[in-house]
C-alpha cells in the first residue's frame, strides 16, 4: 500500500482586515483543533467535519500507511503574519524531511491564504513541499470552495478537489474524495491540467449553493467525470483578497487534453452565462429593524437578520454593534443575538454571576470605525465555560473551545458573548448558555451563509443586513489595486480600470 503523509495549513485571508493571523491565532483551538503535529493529529481532528478528517478515515479504510505531519487552523482575518507563515511552514517541512519512502503528500489546505510577505501562500507552500519530495511523490491537495486557485498551485500539484457545497457541510465528504482521487493518480499520474479564470468576483452571499444559480452550476459540476479527466471543479473564489489570483476558477486534471478542454468549458461557459443571475440582495439597517417590527413572530419561525458584514468566517470582528443598537432600541420581545466577541464582557459576567447585574460597555473591541460600544446594565442570564460539540452539519463534530461565554439580556434582547471569535453558525453556540434560538422572535446572526445549514430550516425569512464591519457585501466596494485590469468587481459591474 502506498504511504501517504497527511498535513494541513488552513487560512482564508480578508487582505482588507486590520488584525492579522498570528502563530497564537493557529495555536489556539475553536471550533477546529488548535496546532497540532505527529501522532496527535488523528485524534485531533477524528470525528469533525474536516477534509483532514475524512481523508484520513478513507485511507485507513484501504489500508494506506499514513504519516502524520502538522495541520492547523485560524479563523478568517487579515494576512497571516510572517513568523506564523514560516514557523508553520517550516514544521510541515521537517515533519516531512523526516519521513521515509514515501509514495504521496496529501494537504489540507484553504486556497485563499495571504501572507504578509507572499500574496499566493498555498502555492509557496506547495512549491517547497515540491521542492522537498521531488517529482516522484504524488501531492494531491483539497482545497475550501472560496479558493482564490493559482496557476502555480495547478502546476505543482499532481491533483487539487473542492468543496462542493457552501454551507460547507461536504468538508470531511471532501477529504475522502481526495483519497480517491489520490489513488488514481498514484495508478496514473495526469500529465493535463486546466485552469481557466472567470472575469468577475463573486459576492460571497451569493455563492450559496442552496440556492440559485449557485445550485444549477454545482450540480453540473457534480456529473461523474467524463472519460479523461480525473477531477473538475468550480471554485467560486474568495473576493475580499486584492491579490493577482483573487477570483472565480474552472479546474481540472486529467488523462486526454481534449476532454479536459471540453469540461472545462462547458462549466466555464455555464458559469458565464449565470452571470446576471448572481444577485446581490441587502437590507439597509433601518430596513432590517422595520422588517422585524413587523414579523409574525411565529414560534418555531424566527425572523434570521445576518449581520453579514461582520461575520468572523470571512474577516470580520464578531464585535459591531450598530445593527444590534437598533434591535436594542426597537425593544422587539424574543431577540437573540450572537456571537458577539468581547473577552472582557464574558469575564466581567463570569466575575459577577449568574442573575448579576452588571454596568458594560459591550462591543466594538476591534475598534471599527464608526462603531463604539453599546454601554448599558445588562442582566446575566447564563454562564458557559466555551467547551460544547457542534451539533450542526457545517460545524458537526467541532469541540468548541470559546473561552468563557455568557447571555446578557438587555431589554427585549438577549446577547451571546463569548471570548473567542466564531461565526454564528451552529444552534449549540446559543444553547450552550440556555438559549433556544427556535424559540427567537429575531435571531441576529454574526455570519453571510453557513448559518443556513443548521438556522436555515427554521427560518421564517433571512434577510441580508448591511451593517458595518470589516467586510463589505459588495467587492465593488472595496480598494483593490492588484486584480487583472479585466476583472469586473462583482457580477455584471464596471471593470477595474
């Protein structure tokens, strides 16, 4: 059997973020485990929906010899740092160095990862696994379906397989197919390889593939390869990132260059012939808080407002407060808010006690500007020590590790704080301190889709909110300079320059 070591180094960088990734941002656990390296690492990550995970379950279901290297993970932000770039790098690299004999690589990687010094990290990172193993090993890489894929990582890499859903509750799915797929090309490696770039960036609330057009495309890309090619995919592509491989991508590895050019632009064509259909939909926060006056309030059927533009999956902070004012304000019985990140809110509540009150001025730690604390006596409802299981399908498995949480109840709100950033995103982050979000009039969500796989369901209406924070709904609106001059800032929008 073929003897695979098996690593990871996950990042999706928010280039327009002010607070950087750093060695004690990977080193820390969340929902994922935090750094961890050797025999550990299969542990670490057994049982969560993790590609690292279902990779490595495959594999020993077939038998294969596997040889544990590094594997980390950070929350979304702005560039990784330079020492956690190379420290982790150089981990991944002796672990290697150290293995012997062996046939394949296989990395869990993001795609979309930004350094401060290097603008394309997954293809520097692959470059030196390269340089290291030789032509001879097989690298094959699964990479998240918001990956910014290079040319460079289409050339070094023997094979490369995405996600196919957002929410992503295909991830550890994701793994194990890139077992197969690693398989196949250790039986035969593919000489052919196909990128093609698409001339516009995807908004990220429209890439939800539950919805349309979204949906159509990723079925078309889900048919069973053709003969020839060994892995098509659509990566729609991580906007916030103003780095020359930023944007949509059409992939492919295969045997026959003619059905790999064939697959390739059949998927490309379609994607390009949805262009119009990528809406982009938002409230206004005015909007959002009249749209909540006026719900139902059904029980079972809450109101879902996502605070998009804040959401720490994809760089934001967890801590704006201006749509959350506005709820507050509004006094609307059977809000629910989460998760916001404040460190000093959760432990002054720890400090306090469960049925406490207690003078805080809540939020706005990242210093956003424009956005300053919501400065109130709250009552603290619950207390949580952070340590939960995710019960969702995007976050299923996941052993939480927040830190100290609370639910503060202000007026007709209640708010889930919590000393670590995570994106709102799975029902057992509210009832972990008590709160049962089915039981919300409005849930007011720190997150742009994942929240769909598990608050979905029970929604009786999601509406987008445009609320500050560190990243925009709309590429359109952000600084960038180092796109290609052709590529159009969302669909069916102006070019560059």
């Amino acid at each position: 059997m073929a003897r695979i070591a098996v690593g990871g180094f996950q990042h999706e960088t928010n280039t327009f973020a002010s607070l950087p990734a750093t060695l004690a941002d990977f080193q820390a656990p969340d929902a994922w485990p935090g750094l961890v390296r050797g025999a550990e690492l299969f542990d670490a990550v057994r049982g969560i929906n993790l590609p690292a995970a279902g990779f490595i379950d495959e594999a020993r279901a077939e038998g294969s010899p596997l040889i544990p290297l590094a594997w980390c993970a950070a929350q979304p932000s702005g560039r990784v740092a330079r020492e956690a770039f190379e420290s982790i790098s150089q981990m991944l690299l002796e672990d290697l160095a150290a293995a012997s004999s062996l046939d394949a690589v296989y990395l869990d990687l993001h795609g979309a990862m930004v350094a401060e010094h290097v603008d394309d990290a997954d293809g520097e990172l692959l470059a030196r696994v390269r340089r290291l193993v030789g032509r001879d090993v097989r690298i094959v890489a699964s990479l998240d379906f918001h990956a910014n894929v290079s040319p460079r990582m289409v050339e070094i890499a023997d094979a490369l397989i995405g996600y196919r859903t957002y929410p992503h509750v295909d991830m550890a799915d994701t793994g194990a197919r890139a077992f197969v797929l690693l398989r196949e090309v250790l039986q035969r490696p593919c000489p052919v390889r196909l990128r093609r770039s698409l001339p516009f960036l995807i908004p990220l609330t429209s890439q939800c593939t539950l919805l349309e057009p979204m949906r159509s495309l990723m079925e078309q890309a889900e048919q069973p390869n053709p003969a020839g090619v060994a892995s098509l995919g659509f990566f729609p592509g991580f906007p916030a990132a103003d780095v020359a491989e930023c944007g949509p991508s059409v992939v492919a590895f295969g045997h026959d260059p003619r059905a790999v050019e064939r697959a390739v632009g059949s998927l490309h064509a379609a994607v390009l012939g949805q262009e119009a259909a990528f809406g982009l939909e938002l409230a206004g926060v005015e909007e959002a808080v009249e749209l909540a006056r006026q719900h139902d309030g059904r029980p079972g059927h809450p109101l879902i407002l996502a605070d998009t533009q804040d959401n720490p999956g994809a760089g934001g902070n967890a801590d704006t407060t201006t749509l959350l004012k506005a709820l507050v304000a509004a006094d609307i019985p059977g809000t629910l808010a989460g998760v916001l990140w404040d460190p000093e809110a959760a432990a002054r509540a720890h400090a306090a006690g469960e049925g406490a009150w207690v003078d805080l001025a809540l939020g706005a730690r990242s210093a956003f500007p424009g956005e300053t604390p919501l400065a109130a006596r709250y009552r603290v409802e619950r207390l949580g020590d952070g340590k939960f299981t995710g019960t969702g399908p995007f976050y299923r498995g996941g052993r939480f590790e927040l830190g100290p949480m609370a639910l503060l109840s202000l007026g007709g709100a209640r708010i889930v704080v919590a000393t670590r950033k995570q994106q709102a995103a799975d029902q057992a982050m509210f009832r972990h301190v008590g709160a049962e979000p089915a039981e919300a009039t409005v849930l007011m969500l720190k997150s742009s889709v994942h929240f769909r796989a598990d608050f979905g369901p029970m929604a009786g209406r999601v509406v987008l909110v445009e609320a500050p924070g560190p990243n925009p709904a709309d590429p359109a609106r952000l600084p960038f300079t180092r796109l290609p001059p052709a590529m159009r800032l969302r669909p069916g929008a102006a070019r560059l320059r």
